[in-house]
C-alpha cells in the first residue's frame, strides 16, 4: 500500500470553512449594554449643566467658584512713587541694659561659698602663689562682694580685741588660771 500524504481538506463529507465576511454576517449580533462611565463625560467642566443651574438658584448665596475676581483692574499703568535712597536711621531693635538675675544675699553668698574657681584661687593663695591677670581681678571683685554680702546680712568677724570686751565668757577663757592660782611662775 502506498501512503498518501494528509490534505487539510476535509473534503466533500466535511464541514465547510466559510470566509470571514460571511462568518460575520451568519453570527447573531452582540447585544448592545451602557457602558460603564470611569469619570465624568469630555467637556464637564465647561458646560454648565441644568441641575447645576437649579443648584446654583436654590443657593443663591454661594458663589460659582468657576468665576473669577471681580475687582476692577486700572488699565493704565500708575506711576510708582520712589523717593530718593535715605538710609534708614532708625534702629530696629531697642537696646536696654542689661540686669543681672535678682537674687537674694543669702542666695547670692552660698553661690559664691560655692564657687570653684574662687575656691581654687584661694587654695593658689594658701599655698603662696601669686594671682596676675583675670584670675587676681576675679578674686578681688568676688572677695569684696563677700564681704558687702556679709556686712549686709551682718556676718561679719569682729576682731578678737573688740569680740572679747563685750563677752564674759571670752574672758573667763582668755585668762590664764595657772597663773593666778600657782603664782607669776613659769
């Protein structure tokens, strides 16, 4: 037996392929649905629709917000006036003195009993150094606003001289009983 090769005809038994122009017209047509809308229509916005004009009546007190300024605009255009450059002489800011915080004397003495570097200065002096410079008009300036502080709370050391004639218990220290009771021996 010879083969024989496969032929896409389907021959006179088979179903026949039509064209495409005659498929078309042999299909049903579709039926027609809406489309569904995926924003407002081309052109929304610069027609003005008759349920926005029954909007806009009912609230006659808003405003379109489609319409612009109504202030009238000079068509001609004014002169600016310019005067002639003066520095401005006036300061802007205002300077006032500046005040140190009020604080109280006790306040202000036990800051400076507190101070460290007044305390090392007097530790330089203890130890016969010699302050110069900032370091010697620092320990002027805060020694003598210890001493103000300290008249002006009443603190202040009477000398032993004076502190031992007004005190009787001082006196009954100062003086020597071995003297007295075992004579002017030494």
């Amino acid at each position: 037996m010879t083969r024989q090769k496969k032929s896409r005809n389907a021959g006179n038994n088979g179903q026949r392929h039509l064209p495409a122009a005659e498929a078309r017209k042999m299909r049903p047509p579709k039926e027609e649905t809406k489309k569904k809308g995926s924003g407002k229509k081309s052109g929304s916005r610069n027609s003005v629709v008759e349920q926005d004009l029954a909007q806009l009546a009912a609230n006659s007190g808003s405003k379109d917000p489609r319409t612009g300024s109504k202030k009238p605009i000079a068509l001609i255009a004014e002169p600016i006036k310019t005067q002639p450059n003066k520095p401005d002489l006036q300061p802007k800011a205002r300077l006032i003195k500046a005040t140190a915080p009020s604080l109280s004397a006790t306040d202000e003495l036990t800051l400076i009993e507190n101070d460290i570097l007044l305390q090392q200065l007097l530790e330089r002096i203890e130890n016969n150094e010699t302050l110069t410079g900032k370091d010697a008009k620092y320990f002027n300036a805060k020694t003598a606003r210890l001493e103000q502080l300290m008249d002006q709370l009443g603190l202040t050391r009477q000398e032993p001289a004076e502190a031992d004639d007004n005190d009787p218990l001082a006196q009954f220290e100062r003086t020597d009983w071995r003297k007295s009771i075992l004579g002017d021996e030494d």
